[in-house]
C-alpha cells in the first residue's frame, strides 16, 4: 500500500478531478469534446493501475507507456478531427491519421513482440496533433468569428496536450540515451520535465472537464 | 558524443518551453486584440441599431401625428359640419318623421366626432404620457357625467413628468375607465362616482360609484363579452381590472405597471 501510494503523483490527482467533474457534468448533458469520460477512464486505469502493475510485477513498463502514449495521441486526433471535420481539407487530414493509425499500430506490435521501445510513430502522431492544436490557436485569432475561447473546453484540452508535448519532445527523441547512457541525470531531470508535462496535461483536463458541457 | 548529445538535449529542453512561451504570448495579446475590436465593432453596431430604431420610432410618430392633423382637420370639420347641417334642417322641417331622422343624423354625427376625438388623442405623439391619459380620461369622466347629471369628484395628485406611456396603454386604459363607468352609469344607477389616482409602482385608477345597487360583474358574467374584453385590454397591456364590494360603494380597480427610470422618474415597461 505504501509502495502504491509512492507511485501516486500530483497530476494523477488531478486527473481523478477531471474525472469526477466529467461524471458530475455528464448528468448535465453530453460534452462538447466526445468520449472524454470513456478517455479519462481508460488514462486513469493505465496511469494508475496498469502502469504500477508492469512496473512492480515486470520492472519494466516502457510497452505498457508506449502503448498508453499511442492510444492517448489516436484520441487526440479523433478530437482535432472531429474539430475540423468542416474544413475543405478534413479529408486529407482524415486520411493521414487514418494511415497514421494503421502504421502506429502496426510498429507497436512490432515493438511489443521484439520488446523494444520506440517512440517515433507516437511522436509523429503528436506532432501531427501539435500542428493542428497550432492551426486551432491561428483561426481562433484570425479565421473563426470570434467566441470566448476561454469557456471552450478544447482550449484547455489543447494547450495542455502542446504544453505538455513541448515538455517531452526532447526528451522522447533521446530517450533512450538517457535512461541507457546517463541514468543519473536522465532520471533527475527527466524526472522534473515529465512530472511538468504531466501536471500541465492533467490541468488541461481538469479545465476541459469544468466547460465541457453543452450549456 | 554523448556530451554532445546531452548538450542537445539540454538546449532543446530549454528552448521549447521559450518557444511555447513565445507562442502562448502571441496568442494571448492576439486574442486581446481580436477581442476588444470585436467588443468595439459590436458597440457600434449596437448604437446604430439604437439610431436606426429611434429613426423609425420617430418616422412613425411624425406619420401618426401627420394622420391625427388631418383626420382631425379634413374628417372633424365635416362631421362637425354635418352634424350643425342637420341641426340647422331639423329646426326647420315640419314633418315630425322627417325630423327625426334628421336628429339621427345629428346624433350619428355627434357620436363620430367623440369617437373620432378619441382616435386622434390616442394617434397623436404628443399625448405618448402618464398627463396626457390622466387630462383625458379628467375631461371624459367630466363631461360624461355632467350630461347625465351624476355627481362626481376626481382626486388626482401632482402627476409625475417624463412617464412615457405607449399608445396602446394609453387606449387601453382609457377605453376600460370608459366602458367602466358606462356600465355603472347604465346598469347600477349610481347618483355619484369618486375617480381616484394614485402612482407608486403602478398607475392606479380607483372608481367608487356611491349609491344605486352597485355595478356587479357577476350578474353580467354570461351576458355579453363588455367585461371580457375590459380584462383582455388590461392583460395585454399588462395591468389588472378588478371589483370590490364595499358597505358604502362598489369598486373598480384598475392598475397598470410603471418601470422606476434610474434617475427616479417613472416609466412604463
């Protein structure tokens, strides 16, 4: 128990937050942002049980995150995409995260028989997601009518993804020679870039999940 | 290599966050920006819509007091004409039939011209106030009961200035003091009336008719639709008609809303 409530960090507190205010406002009526509740479900479970279990039972739970990570960024396409689902090119982008999809699930079993860790198609579907979560940012400044975006639950959700993407690109590149090479100051300073990510992702939550409901 | 590596990381690590930090600034003054010209933009619009309603409302006021002006000069002097026409034969004719429709004619004719009045007070812009009803309906209850003879007395106090009132509570509200007094006059033979005002949140009108049975709504609840009308005229403009039966008089109570304006002065809504 007390090895268990050592893994619990800040930012899972705040997703069980997010959760709950999803499952209080989900009375209220459908959300703006689709699955959010089925999404903060399945991340908490992962987060929380999943990823605690392979790391006490395995001592190892890079598959288990990778796996996490990928199904985590398919999400956030799905919502970009149903975001832009009205632009004249939604349809190239569908495509694109369909072929994505595919070759991302494709090198995660790949990834999973060999037991290796790699995480270009998971940092190429974020990327994907970063260029459009920039795409959002432009046309709410110059392209859509103007709206309070700070009542949008998508802002939150948005910028808590790039937030959190900017925090870990570097990181996710080289990851490998920081846990291989440098375990020292990869687990120190890895450490502090993940826990800033992760907290500012969770806050990203927790603010969609306060607007996301249809008033 | 690894050094090297290391440095990359390192440096990348810092320079995304100033990117990201560079990029939200961006975002937050540009949205500012967005929003205080659309705030603008649409306090502009907004006064000219204000413009633009003003404009109309003063297109047809000049319109109804243009239609008042000449109903009252080209349809008025007619009638009037006719009617000291008739007069002016009836006095002369010898047939007693004859003569007869001839004071129909004079009557009809007296009838349009009070109707008429009527119409062109409730046209005309310039009466758009709580002094015009309260002058006019002064001067019906007036003249109404000095031609039947019945004592009356109007207790009115200082009414208040700048109470804009719509033609249709204007009209409304006189037509039911109207028809009000008609049918205590007709049905109740009152020998006095007591019309009383007074303004807090409401405009009230308190008519006490004083002797005769007493004017009962109840017993004409079935005959005719005078009372029904009296208490959908009150309803659409808002206000209420009710009776009260008092030891020393029958009571009609009728009351129309009044909006208090930030500066004190009332309004209606």
């Amino acid at each position: 128990m007390a090895n268990y409530l050592k893994w619990i960090e800040i930012y899972h507190l705040i997703m069980i937050s997010a959760w709950v205010v999803t499952l209080i406002n989900r009375k209220k009526g459908d959300g703006i942002i689709r699955y959010f509740l089925v999404f903060l479900s399945v991340s908490l479970v992962f987060e929380m049980f999943v990823s605690y279990y392979f790391a006490r039972v395995y001592k190892d739970n890079r598959l288990v995150l990778v796996f996490y990570a990928t199904m985590c960024a398919a999400y956030y396409l799905y919502v970009l995409n149903e975001h832009f689902r009205t632009k004249p090119w939604a349809t190239y982008f569908h495509v694109i995260s369909g072929i994505w999809l595919i070759l991302a699930t494709f090198f995660l079993v790949g990834d999973i028989a060999k037991n290796t860790f790699d995480p270009l198609w998971y940092n190429l579907g974020m990327g994907l997601a970063s260029i459009l979560i920039l795409k959002y940012f432009y046309d709410v400044v110059y392209v859509d009518e103007y709206r309070n975006v700070f009542r949008e639950p998508k802002m939150y959700f948005f910028l808590g993804i790039l937030i959190f993407f900017t925090s870990s690109f570097p990181l996710l590149i080289k990851i490998k020679f920081l846990s291989t090479y440098s375990q020292q100051i990869g687990s120190t300073f890895f450490g502090l870039m993940r826990a800033f990510g992760n907290i500012f992702l969770a806050l990203g939550y927790l603010g969609a999940a306060i607007c996301n409901r249809k008033i | 290599m690894q050094q090297e590596d290391l440095t990359q990381i390192i440096l990348v690590s810092f320079m995304m966050p100033v990117l990201l930090s560079a990029l939200l600034i961006w975002f937050f003054i540009s949205f500012q920006r967005r929003k205080y010209r659309y705030e603008s933009e649409k306090k502009d619009a907004m006064l000219r819509e204000q413009a633009l309603v003003i404009q109309r409302q003063e297109a047809v006021q000049a319109e109804r007091n243009r239609i008042a002006g000449e109903m009252h000069d080209e349809l008025g002097s007619g009638l009037t004409l006719i009617k000291y026409l008739s007069d002016s034969i009836g006095a002369r004719v010898t047939d007693s039939a004859l003569q007869e429709d001839v004071g129909k004619i004079a009557g009809y004719s007296s009838g349009l011209v009070r109707n008429m009045s009527e119409i062109i007070w409730a046209m005309n812009s310039r009466f758009d106030n709580l002094e015009g009803l309260i002058s006019y309906v002064r001067r019906f209850v007036s003249e109404y009961l000095d031609d039947r003879g019945i004592e009356h007395r109007f207790v009115c106090p200082e009414v208040p200035k700048d109470v804009t009132l719509t033609v249709e509570k204007r009209r409304n509200v006189f037509l039911v003091i109207k028809e009000t007094i008609h049918n205590a006059v007709k049905y109740s033979g009152a020998e006095a009336f007591r019309v009383k005002v007074s303004f807090g949140d409401s405009l009230d009108f308190l008519i006490e008719e004083l002797g005769g049975r007493g004017f009962d709504p109840a017993d004409f609840k079935d005959k005719g639709n005078g009372l029904y009308n009296m208490q959908k005229r009150m309803e659409l403009v808002g206000g209420s008609i009710r009776y009260e039966r008092r030891p020393e008089a029958m009571c009609t109570h009728i009351s129309l809303p009044l909006e208090k304006q930030p500066t004190g002065t009332l309004k209606t809504p």
